[in-house]
C-alpha cells in the first residue's frame, strides 16, 4: 500500500476575466483556489482525481467543467464493488456517453450555454487498481527516476496532423456538440510505484512551460501552487491549472 500526497491549484491567469477550469481532489472541487491532501491507500476502496478545462462563451464553460466533475464524482462513489477491469471501462465509457448527453442537452436547452464544453483528464484508485483516462488535450504525466513523461495523447489536430499550428484545436471532448467523444481509459497499476509522481495539468501550463522546465520543477518537489506560477510568470495566457500525485512507501 501507498502514501498519497496530493497539491492541487487552479488561476484564472492574466488575460482571462474568468476561470473555466476546475479540479476534483476527492470530494472536493477546486477553482481559484489552492489545496492539499494527504491518505494512504489502505484506508481506501477508491479515489478519483481529475481535471476539467471547460470552453464555451460567457460562463458556460465554467458550467460545464463543474458539472461534468460532479457527475463524475457521483458516479465512481456509486459504482458496486469488485468489478472486473472489463465491466469499469464498460461504466466508464457509458458515463461518458451519458455526460456527453447531459451537456449537449444543457447547451440546446439555454443558449447562454451554447456550444459549451470541457475536456477531462483523471486518475482513478479503485480497489488496489490504478486507471487513467483523458478526453481532450489536457495532460497526465509521469515523473519517474527524475525524468519526465507524457502518459496521455492530446485529442487535437496538432496530434493527428503532426503539424503545429493549430493551437487548442482540438477532435475530442465532452459536449460542445461533439457527436463522437470517446474515453481514453487504461489501468496502469505497474507504473504507479514508490518514488514516481504524476501531474495532471490543464493547457494552460502546458502551453506555457515547456516539459524539461515542468520535469525541473518536480525534481525540485515544487507543488501544483508552484507550477502554475510559473505559467503565469511566462504571461498566463489562459486559465493554469495543475494537480501533483506523488506517492510514496507507507510505512
């Protein structure tokens, strides 16, 4: 079993008026603000942390990241015991559609919700089992052995032509009329040991803090606080968030 140390902070950056993104550490949401925890996994059946960069004009995005994080909640507290790998990526992909739904019905029904959209990247403990999954172009990395490593695939146009200039263009989220939104969701249980630290972040840090500076950064164990600080110094752009997952032996 492991120590879990969880750093999570979210900023509304320099040039945007508002904060789209939002954080799920447990059972608490995280935006505008900054936050810690600390368990060990034996105490626990399950835990879910994820991230959501909401899109949309006005408000909605802030909505639709928020609501798609408390769905998200709801549904992995409720999900039964002792389920096979198979039959959780089977929940996980149903969720999906299901939230895919919820949202796109949200935007027809209220038109200051139009169009509005969130991307999700998360890492799920579910009874000693270790899975992540990713919709959209926010990212997980790994730290181990001091180097850094990108775990997901951005969902984005700079990805599937291999040319970039198509800046946050991205082929896959939730909502935002997307009709084909899809669920990355693997268990990587094996790459979950002593020592190695993750970080969950939103474009807006990985935009603007390049990976050897972010690999920096962990090695130098600065928390998620740290970390968009530094996108913020590069010129914040966009709304920065980041979560860190470091775990270590329990003893």
């Amino acid at each position: 079993m492991s120590k879990i140390t969880i750093t999570a902070s979210s900023r509304v950056g320099c040039i945007r008026s508002n904060n789209e993104d939002m954080i799920l550490v447990e059972n608490k949401y995280v935006r505008s603000e900054a936050c810690d925890l600390q368990f060990f996994t034996e105490n626990k059946d399950r835990f879910i942390v994820a991230l959501a960069d909401g899109m949309g004009g006005h408000n909605a995005g802030e909505v639709a990241s928020e609501e798609t994080l408390r769905n998200l909640h709801f549904f992995i507290h409720d999900l039964p015991a002792h389920m096979s790998e198979g039959a959780l990526c089977e929940a996980m992909v149903e969720w999906l559609v299901s939230i895919n739904k919820i949202i796109s019905s949200r935007g027809v029904e209220d038109r200051t919700l139009q169009e509005m959209g969130t991307t999700l990247v998360g890492i799920l403990y579910y009874e000693g089992n270790y899975f992540w999954m990713n919709c959209g172009d926010s990212r997980l990395y790994m730290l181990s052995d001091g180097k850094l490593k990108q775990i997901t695939t951005d969902h984005s146009l700079n990805v599937m032509t291999g040319v970039k200039r198509h800046s946050n263009v991205i082929t896959n989220c939730i909502g935002a009329g997307c009709t084909t939104s899809f669920l990355d969701f693997t268990e990587f249980t094996n790459d979950v040991k002593a020592g190695c630290t993750f970080l969950l972040c939103s474009d807006g840090l990985s935009d603007m803090v390049d990976d050897e500076h972010i690999e920096k950064l962990l090695n130098e164990g600065k928390d998620a606080n740290a970390l968009c600080e530094a996108a913020i110094k590069a010129g914040g752009f966009d709304n920065v968030s980041a979560c860190v997952v470091a775990v270590a032996e329990s003893h």
